[in-house]
C-alpha cells in the first residue's frame, strides 16, 4: 500500500489533472489539481482499510470521475454553462459530462498540456515549475528543492503562470501545422531541463532525482507516438535520456557520487543502452543536428569502455561542435576533460585557464583534477574551493574523498 499510491501517483495524476484540464479548460486547472489530490487522497485512506481494489487505476479514474460530476453540480460554472446545453438538448447529458480517461484521450490530453505550459507567453522557469507541478505532480516542497529555491517563490511564480494562461486565453489544444516545429523546440528544451533537473538535483542529499528523470523521459517518448511530433530531434533526445539513465544504479553509492570512469559497469542498465542505440541511429535521418544529436552521440560514447580507441576522440569531436552550436560552461568544461584526455593535463590546463569560471564548483573540481601529478598543492586548493561552491553533500563527500587520499599520500 506505502508504495502503490506514490507509484499510480508518479504515472496518473498528470493524465487526470490533463484529461479535466482539457475537457473544462486551463482556466479551471486548480479545480483539476484538487480533484485530482482529493481522488488520492481517498485513495490512500479507503485502500489503507479495505485493501487495494483488483483495478487500482480504474478506481481512481473512477472515483475522479464521480469528484468531477459532483463538482460540476453543485458549482456556479456547471449552471451557467453547462446546465443551459442540457436544458436545450436533454438527450446530450453523457456527452457533455463524459469525462473520458481511456488511454489514448489520455495521451493526446498530456500532449496538449504539455504545449500549454510551453507557450511563448509563458517565461521558461515557470514552464519548468507548471510541468514540475501538474505533468509530474510534484508538491511546492519538491519543486523548490529542485530549483533550489524557497516556497514562497516557487507559489509566487506558479500562481503568475497560472494567471498567464487565463490573461492569454491559451487553449489545450496541438498547435497548427505551421506552428509545431517552433513550439516543439520550446518542448524539447523543457524536458531537456527537466531531465537535468533531476539527474543533478541535489535534493535530498542525492545527485539523482530518478522519478523527475523517468517522466520526462516517458514524456519524450509520448511525443516520438505522434506523427506530428515525432522528428529526428526528438529520437535524439530520447537517446540521450536513456544513456544517462542507464547510470542511474551505479552513479550514486552510500549516497555518495561515483565518477563515470569509477563506476561498476555491470550495473549499467543494457537494455536502455540499446534503447538508445535505436533511437540514436534514427535519429540520424534527418538533413541536419541539433544540441541534442551531439549530446547523445557524446553519451553514447561514454558507454564504450576507454581502452577503444576511438572513445575521446570522438567526445573531443563533437564538444567542438556543440560549443559551435551552443555555448556553455558546462560544455566547456566537459571539453576540456575531453582535451585532457586526448592530449594530456598540459594542453588541457592551459585551455581550462582561459575559461576562468572561478565561480564554479565544477570548475574547481576539474582544475583539481589536471593539477594532479603536477602540482598537488594546487589541487588541494581547487578541490577545497568546489567543496565551499557545491550544493550536493554526494558531490562534497567525492572531493573530501580525494582530498584526504592526496594528503595521506603526501605525508
């Protein structure tokens, strides 16, 4: 019972809260996010005393269902509206409240609030907090650990998208041909901030927030079912999510972080591994790549063991591109690791240098790592500084780790 709720939690409440939102309009989508809780919430209690039912996601869609009917009735939008259609055509009362969850109404509802939240009214972090909020169900408390933020701003921002939505008159609907190249790219990047949310997110003293990880990869694949969304891009965001996923049980040990090159490959997930091989090749069949064609292919290179030859190489290759496409620190610094490694701390030094991200943690961290075998001082330094920048205890235990292994060492 403890784990069943979470778990239909984590997969349902954003397929109920879309399918209402959708059939009474995102004006109404507080009223959804309450029935939807209040279904759970009865869940939780009735399942708690009599047992789970045989069908527990038939349950819940039944009991929000009869919630919605029953709100519907009693409140001042249903006899206005929707009592005026029935009273012009009484035979039309199932249609007009038939609130339908079969899987694929399901579906095609999450894919259209899932353009919703990202309309180009609607600033980027709020379109991460809304998607947080009701595609993942995740509570205030949850959020604002992921953004590293307090309560009160993740409310104030939620609140303001909300008041977006109505002020626009935005509508869960799929945008028209002509516009969904555009506002797919909007969507992409959403999931791709989310996945990377979780994968980094050091709440709860964890790097890893797998369930933030696992839906936005689920999203992702929702898209790729839709002839309309499903473009070379998306494969290769699909790919990329599913290599690093394939981590998930080897990246973080005791609660502390396992760099990549330390970790227990037997623990590696193969069969997401070859999902995103598959995608990865499909890709591939575009006239053209993006950020996220690279970032898979740097992946899925990091899952060949180092002794092949063609391993960093190939990562060097295509952080070039992506630096020419894209800039950013994090990609600069991972470049950087790639120069190290093809042509040694030197090279790599002098490059990292340039960079001068000495407000980094990640910065610091990597500096620590080219000083070594060099000047050692130094890189108790640069490891002592990343510490003070991080924000997640797994990254800080990593470095202490590595502190006192070149302390001992020099005694």
């Amino acid at each position: 019972m403890r784990e069943i709720v979470p778990q239909l939690f984590r997969t349902e409440f954003r397929k109920i809260v879309a399918v209402l939102s959708k059939r009474f309009g995102l004006e109404h989508i507080e009223i959804a996010e309450d029935i939807c809780s209040e279904t759970f919430l009865l869940a939780a209690e009735t399942w708690g005393k009599k047992g789970i039912p045989e069908n527990p996601t038939a349950w819940l869609y039944t009991v929000a269902k009869n919630k919605t009917l029953d709100y519907l009735k009693r409140n001042q939008h249903f006899r206005e509206k929707v009592s005026q259609a029935l009273k012009n055509n009484p035979d039309s009362e199932s249609s007009v409240l038939d609130i339908d969850l079969h899987q694929e109404n399901a579906k095609d509802s999450e894919l259209s609030m899932l353009f919703a939240i990202c309309h180009p009214a609607i600033p980027e972090e709020a379109q991460i907090g809304l998607a947080l909020r009701i595609l993942f169900g995740l509570g205030i408390d949850e959020i604002s650990d992921a953004f590293l933020s307090n309560k009160e701003t993740v409310n104030k921002r939620l609140h303001r998208a909300k008041e977006k939505l109505r002020e626009e008159n935005i509508r869960m609907e799929m945008p028209v041909a002509g516009e969904i190249a555009g506002r797919l790219s909007a969507v992409l990047r959403i999931l791709y901030l989310l996945f990377n949310a979780g994968y980094y997110a050091p709440a709860k003293n964890s790097v890893i927030r797998k369930e933030i990880c696992l839906q936005a990869l689920q999203l992702a694949y929702l898209l790729s079912e839709f002839k309309s969304t499903h473009t070379p891009a998306v494969d290769a965001l699909i790919a990329l999510m599913c290599f690093h996923a394939s981590r998930f049980e080897a990246r973080l040990q005791d609660n502390a972080l396992v760099l990549l090159d330390e970790q227990d490959r037997s623990l590696w997930d193969q069969q997401l591994i070859q999902t995103g091989e598959r995608y990865l090749n499909q890709s591939a069949t575009g006239a053209s790549y993006t950020k996220y064609h690279l970032e898979a292919a740097i992946a899925y290179w990091h899952t060949r063991e180092n002794t092949h030859p063609d391993k960093w190489p190939h990562i060097l290759k295509y952080y070039n591109l992506l630096l020419q496409i894209e800039y950013s620190p994090v990609a600069a610094l991972n470049r950087t690791y790639a120069l190290f490694k093809n042509e040694g701390p030197e090279v790599a030094l002098a490059e990292a240098r340039k960079l001068a991200l000495d407000d980094q943690h990640l910065y610091h961290a990597l500096m620590g790592q080219l000083c070594l075998g060099i000047d050692e001082d130094a890189s108790v330094r640069h490891f002592r500084q990343a510490m003070a920048l991080s924000k997640s205890d797994s990254e800080k235990q990593l470095l202490q780790k590595k502190i006192d292994a070149l302390l001992s060492r020099n005694r």
